[in-house]
C-alpha cells in the first residue's frame, strides 16, 4: 500500500454551501477500487471530521457514503452564516482543503 492525498484519488472534490448555515463536502471516486477501500477502511468519520474543521463532532449533521455514485457527503454547520461579517468564503466553496490534504493508504 502506498499513501496518497485524498485529493489525488477523488474524481471530485468540493465544497459548498448548503444554504447560509452549512457546507457540504463532496467527494467522488471514478476508481470503484479507491472507492471501497476508502469506503471499507473506516478513515472517514464524524471524529475525523471534526478534526480537520476544528469543529465539535455534533455540528456535523450528515455523513453519508452511496455507492451508486461511488463516493461520500459530509454536511456540517458552519462556524459563521453564510455572507455575515468576517465571513471569508461566501459560497463555500474553498472549505475542501483540509480534506483534500488528508493521507490515505490506497
């Protein structure tokens, strides 16, 4: 087995929001192989998560894998509402990286 970021494997890997209080992380595999052992490896959690978004664990509100789609969705609470001050990112869409940077054995 060999280490690789997440974000050399993923097909797809976003962030956005999913209305003003949350952001949902997208994360798509076109490999069914990195898919499952992803998948069957037990890396993504809540704790994990919650973690890398230093964030408690109960803002994160779904965490789901479907295979019809090869890949995962995890939604969670936002620190700050979506366009309110000191909001940095209006859209959601730059909250992938600590994701993205994650080591997983493939």
């Amino acid at each position: 087995m060999a280490k690789y970021r997440l974000y050399d494997i993923a097909k797809v890997l976003r962030s956005k929001n999913s209305g003003p209080f949350e952001i949902t992380l997208d994360v798509l595999f076109d490999n069914p192989d990195y898919y499952e052992r992803i998948k069957q490896s037990g890396i993504i959690t809540r704790e994990l998560i919650a973690d890398l978004y230093q964030i408690n664990p109960d803002r994160i509100s779904h965490l789901v894998f479907y295979d019809p789609a090869m890949g995962f969705k995890i939604t969670f609470a936002r620190k700050i509402s979506s366009g309110t001050c000191f909001d940095t990112d209006v859209y959601g869409a730059q909250q992938h990286a600590p994701l993205a940077e994650l080591m997983v054995d493939i």
